[in-house]
C-alpha cells in the first residue's frame, strides 16, 4: 500500500473550503495519513504555494509529529517553525485578489528519528534533516482562489 495524506474537508485537486483560508477562520483542514513505511518513527509537514510570485511561499511548517499519529488537526503535539507570514503556526492560503486560482501542496514525509536536532531552527536546517531522514512523502494539493 502506498503512502497517502488525505482531508475530509476537500480532495486531492479541490477546492479549499473558505474556513480553512485567510478569507475565513484560518483554521488548519483536518488531515490524515495512512499506510507509512516501516520504520517511521515520526513526520514533519510542509504546506507551500508553489504558485506565489516570488517562488514557493511557505504556509505551515511542523515536525516531531509523533510515529503513532495518523490525524492531525491544528498543531497537535508537533513543534512548529516560523512560515511566510512570520509566526511559528499555520497560515491559511491567502493569494492576491483576482490573481486565479492557486495550488497549495502539504507534503507529509515520513522520517526514521523521533525528533528533529534543527539547531538552529531554520528552514536550512529543516530541510537538511527532512533530506537526511526521509523515508517517504505523501502529498495532498488544493486550490484556492480569491475573488473582489
């Protein structure tokens, strides 16, 4: 079986529902996951836009997810590092009015150390460890548009 992210507030390709953007509650969409490799003994979480126009703008960063989650709403028991917007939490999608449609891609990678040694707690660092420990990733993506 093959290592899957999934929401039960949109699929895979969707739309996200409002609550879940700037334009709403900003509230973290509730995720799930399934069928991680053997050896996985905790995940870290990237939400990015690929479509901003000054390249990929981070929205959520979060790691030592605990090996036994397998649900994730908001920040959980996870430690989390400073997004785009610059506080250490989610930030929902939020692209410039009338720009279209954006895609926002949470890539979940399983990793084989229960905890992160980031440091100095920055994105170098992160990804550094997310490359050295990676077991697997699963991905999720979901548009959003906003509209004047």
């Amino acid at each position: 079986m093959a290592f899957t992210l999934t929401s039960s507030a949109f699929e895979d390709g969707g739309m996200i529902p409002r609550e879940f953007t700037c334009d709403g509650e900003d509230l973290a969409p509730p995720l799930a996951w399934s069928d991680a490799p053997e050896g996985t003994r905790s995940f870290a979480l990237v939400l990015e836009d690929p479509d901003a126009a000054r390249g990929a703008f981070t929205h959520w960063m979060l790691y030592d997810i605990p090996a036994t989650t397998t649900v994730l709403w908001e920040q959980a028991c996870a430690k989390a590092l400073c997004n785009g917007f610059g506080q250490a939490d989610y930030g929902g999608p939020c692209p410039p009015l009338d720009e279209g449609p954006h895609r926002y891609v949470f890539t979940l990678h399983a990793l084989d150390v229960p905890t992160l040694d980031l440091y100095n707690g920055t994105r170098q660092a992160f990804e550094c460890s997310l490359h050295a420990h990676a077991l697997a990733t699963a991905h999720l993506m979901g548009h959003y548009e906003r509209r004047s």
